[in-house]
C-alpha cells in the first residue's frame, strides 16, 4: 500500500529531530571545548592548588587592611585578558556596595570570578555560575563571602520577627534567607551577627554537596566593614 505525503513526512520527522540534536549537543561540547582553551591559553602557569588560592586570598585582605594594596590599575592586564581568563579562585558575595570583592581581597581582574547576590546565597543562576568556574575556568577554590551589617540578612530576621511582606522580589530575597533567620532566633548572642554567619555555613555546605562545585575547596568567611577583615567561619 503506497503510502500519502502527509505519512512519508511523519517517518521523516523523527530523524530532522534526532539531527537536530545531534548538532545542537555537538555545538554546546564545541563551545564548552572552545572556552576550556581559551582559559588554558590565558594563563598557561601552574594553576594554584586550593590551599595557596586561599593563602593568596587572605595575604590580600591583609594588604588592604593595611592600606598597602599592590594590585594594579585594571587597565594593565586589559589587553591580555581580551583573550581569556583563568581565576583562581571563585567567590560568592553579597550585592552590597561596601563589599568590592577584587578590593577586598587585593587582586587583579581576571584573578577572582565573582558572583554577587544581596545576602550571599546559592540560587540555581548563581549556582550555575559557580560551576562554569570550577568546571570550565578551573578554578581550585570557591569562598561564600558574607559581611558584617548585612541588609538582606536583617531583612529576614524582621520578616521572621513581623511576618510583614517587603515588596516587590526584595521578599524573594528575604523569604530565601529566612531559614537562616529563624534557626539562629533563640540563640545566644547577637540575632543578626549570628543569622549572618548561620548563612555563610549553609551556604558553604550546599555548594559543598554540588557534584560539580564540590570538586573544588569551598570555605566560608565574614568581612568585617568597620576594619575590612576576612575572617573564616
């Protein structure tokens, strides 16, 4: 029996859709092999080793606390950089403007890839972000940054305390560090500090569990805003 038009164009579709798929997941294996190149190319030294990410992180903060930074001008590097990046270390921080995280820690851009959130938590963008970082740019240290005096911290600890709303999505961000807020409620000490701490734990521990992150070391740590240290925690 001779099949129609319309029968003969059904048996087709199946194989322009696995085609289809075929080119579109042999582009994203391209692309992603493009990148890993790229960043190899831009920094062809010995990648640095958890431990000495870290070092270099703190010996950072130390600088700028001291007020003798020896990072220089971003212009510098501008040329080298238009051909790629290798960080050495990734750094999830908050959004607040008092926390400049490549100042904080005295390096240079292209030496830190920063992700930054009010409140400092891992949401699947941020997340997805992270990864690129440790998978794709090799990147052997994750640090989840939090402050002192955080906005989006105490913004959770008032909606726990009033059950009051804030508008618009600055309420997507309170109730995603509510959690933190009502777990550290009746502890002892100051509420707030507490709950800002509590936030760069968990944090830490879901970045942790992440197949993919966790292949990286990832630490947590406070910035003071009054001396400008880098504590762990």
């Amino acid at each position: 029996m001779r099949k129609g038009p319309r029968a003969g164009r059904a048996n087709q579709a199946p194989m322009k859709t696995n085609r289809r798929s075929f080119l579109l997941s042999s582009a994203a294996a391209v692309a992603i092999t493009a990148a890993e190149s790229t960043a190899q190319a831009a920094n062809e030294q010995a990648r640095m080793s958890a431990s000495d990410s870290l070092k270099a992180l703190l010996r950072g903060n130390a600088r700028f606390v001291a007020g003798t930074p020896a990072c220089l001008p971003a212009t510098v590097r501008r040329a080298e950089l238009a051909n790629g990046q290798a960080p050495f270390a990734a750094v999830l921080g908050c959004s607040d403007s008092r926390v400049p995280v490549e100042t904080v820690f005295d390096h240079e851009p292209g030496d830190i890839f920063v992700v930054r959130v009010a409140g400092n938590f891992a949401d699947p963008v941020g997340i997805g972000s992270l990864q690129y970082s440790v998978a794709v740019l090799k990147s052997s240290l994750v640090m989840v940054l939090g402050h002192t005096a955080c906005g989006a911290v105490k913004a959770a600890t008032d909606f726990v305390k009033t059950g009051k709303p804030f508008p618009g999505q600055i309420q997507t961000l309170a109730a995603a560090l509510a959690p933190v807020a009502k777990s550290t409620r009746h502890a002892s000490g100051d509420w707030l500090h507490n709950a800002i701490v509590a936030n760069v734990k968990a944090n830490v521990a879901k970045l942790k569990a992440d197949p993919i992150i966790g292949k990286a070391e990832v630490v947590g740590g406070i910035y003071d805003l009054a001396s400008g240290k880098v504590s762990l925690v």
